[in-house]
C-alpha cells in the first residue's frame, strides 16, 4: 500500500501548488494588478427603531406589522418585499415612520418597510422605516 500513497501525495502536492500559483487558493487570491483582494464582509441588517403610530383616537399605539423588510419590485399593483409577494390595491395606505400619510412614490427599491395586510390578502397599510 505504500507505494500506492506516494503518487497520491505528490498529485496533492502538484495540485495545491498549482491553485497556489493559479490565484484560486484564499492565501494567494490578487487582483489582476496584483493587489491583494480581502474577503467579502457581509454587514448584518439592524431595522431603525419603530416609531408609534397615530391610531386616530389621540393615542398613540405601534403597528403590529405582518412582516417586515426590504423592497425587492414594484409593478403595478404588486410589490415584493424580502421575496414575498404583496397585492396592493386602490385603499392601500402608505404612512410615514411617524405615522403620517405620504405619497406611494416615497416607497422604492431597497427601502426599509413595515406591512400590513388585511384579511383578504392585500397590503391594507405600508409604513416607511428607513
């Protein structure tokens, strides 16, 4: 069995150093200018604080959110938020983080928002968190 090992380690060998060379080894990975590239840091996604929302009678109550996330798309009617799709319809009202009304237009891809859907389905309120 021994002799068997010996072309198995020197084809590992030859293998390593050739990746080394090659740049596909993690030590060894530069830019094609040859600076050194440093690995990816994904940063963790902390949502802003939510701030109550006027619930009309004086108090101030905070939403209970059916979900919360980022804007993925907006067609039409239907909007994707952290890959969920959400049907939005003519009475969908669209607030502010501090609860007042503001516009759709104010709601794009990439936006921080809080959703609430009624109880056929549809976006009854968006709140903008970001």
């Amino acid at each position: 069995m021994k002799p068997e090992r010996k072309p198995l380690l020197g084809l590992t060998i030859l293998l390593a150093g050739a990746l080394f060379f090659l740049g596909l080894c993690p030590a060894a990975a530069k830019t094609k200018s040859g600076a050194n590239v440093s690995p990816v840091t994904i940063k963790p996604i902390r949502p802003p604080e939510l701030v109550p929302a006027p619930n009309g009678d004086g108090e101030e109550k905070r939403p209970a959110f059916t979900a919360t996330g980022v804007i993925d798309a907006i067609e039409g009617d239907t909007m994707t938020v952290s890959d969920t799709l959400y049907l939005l319809n003519a009475h969908t009202k669209f607030y502010s983080q501090k609860g007042r009304f503001i516009g759709r237009s104010s709601f794009k891809i990439g936006t921080f928002v809080g959703v609430i859907v009624n109880s056929s389905g549809k976006v009854e309120a968006l709140y903008l968190l970001q």
